[in-house]
C-alpha cells in the first residue's frame, strides 16, 4: 500500500501560526513559555517559515488550541 504524504510548506505553517497567535493576543515570549523554547528567536524562525516546530511541540500547540475555542 502507497501512502500519500503531501509537502509540507514552511511558509503557509508559519503564517498560520502567526495568525493564531495575534488572534489569540498572546506575545511570542507567552508562545515561547507555553512551548518551553529556549529562546523567542525560534518562534520567529518557525513564523517565519525557516523552520517548523517538532511533532511533540506541534501536538502540544494544538491541543491549546483546541482547549480554548
């Protein structure tokens, strides 16, 4: 069996983090806390789409999301 795996692109992630952020009012220090970054500089890189957060940071994000709707 073949498993379709679509690319990911970096930008639209990013974008959409940053539009979930500023919906959500919260400050990249307040992002970077909650995921336990080490540096705000990393949640610009993933914003940005130079990079994207790891599986683990990924579910912890969206089960925020999910919890405050």
């Amino acid at each position: 069996m073949k498993y379709y795996r679509p690319e990911y692109d970096l930008k639209v992630i990013g974008r959409n983090l940053k539009r979930l952020r500023m919906v959500k009012g919260l400050s990249v220090e307040e992002v970077r806390e909650y995921l336990r970054l080490g540096t705000p500089q990393a949640v610009y890189k993933y914003e940005s789409g130079k990079g994207y957060p790891p599986a683990d940071l990924q579910s912890r994000a969206a089960a925020a999301d999910r919890g405050n709707r």
